[in-house]
C-alpha cells in the first residue's frame, strides 16, 4: 500500500497543477459583449469638397446628409454612372427646377439619391436600405 501512495500524490498534484493552468486562462478572460450595432460600409464616393450634415437611420434606411460645392447636374450624371457600373437598375427618376431625384436597386439592395440645388452649391441626401 505504502507504494501507491507516491504514485497517487504525484498523480493529484499534476491534476491540480493542469486544471489550474486550464481554468487560469478562462478566469482572467473579459467576456465578449455582443451587441446589435454593425458598421455598414458605405459605396458611394463623396465629391473631394463635402460636408457631413447628418447621418442617422430611418424605417430601416440608412440617410446620409451632406453639402457639396459641386454643380447639380455635374453630381446626378456622377452618381447614375456609378450605379450603373456597378450593375444597379434604375427604378425611377424625377426632376424639377431645383431638385433630382433617383432610385437605383440591386438584388435586396436599393439606394435613393435627391439632389438639391443650394444658393452656394449642392445638397445630397443619400438613402440606403441594405
């Protein structure tokens, strides 16, 4: 009997010593915080001289606000050009004497471009729904 006991204290020890360094690890561990908010990329390029108005969600749609210097016509042929080499279809398109607007959609995806003539330039109001 005496013989077993060295084995059977050695064996305990080294059980000790591997389910410490097992649950150490797990121990100092921070938990994962998971939550709802994802940062959607955004494919559209903004014109080299702009300004971010506003950024918010609405019904499920991303809206992008911004100013630009650029001239209305010059940001609506910009715009559909891109869209369309990328492969989006073109749902509608209205024009008045200040304003253009746009709706281009692929597969689940679809954006909707309004462009506003301003005293100094242009505003854009992107909407995207992902």
């Amino acid at each position: 009997m005496k013989k077993f006991i060295i084995p059977i204290i050695i064996t305990t020890v080294w059980i000790f010593y591997r389910s410490n360094q097992y649950f150490e690890g797990k121990i100092y561990n921070n938990p994962e915080v998971k939550s709802s908010y994802s940062e959607k990329r955004f494919f559209l390029p903004f014109p080299k001289n702009y300004e971010l108005i506003s950024e918010y969600e609405e019904n499920g749609y991303e809206v992008k606000i911004i100013n630009t210097s650029d001239d209305i016509s010059t940001l609506n042929g910009f715009y559909q050009e891109i869209l369309r080499s990328k492969n989006f279809l073109k749902d509608y398109e209205y024009e008045s004497d200040n304003t253009q607007e746009f709706k281009y959609s692929k597969e689940n995806y679809e954006i909707n471009i309004i462009l506003n003539k301003q005293e100094k330039g242009t505003s854009i109001i992107f909407r995207n729904l992902d």
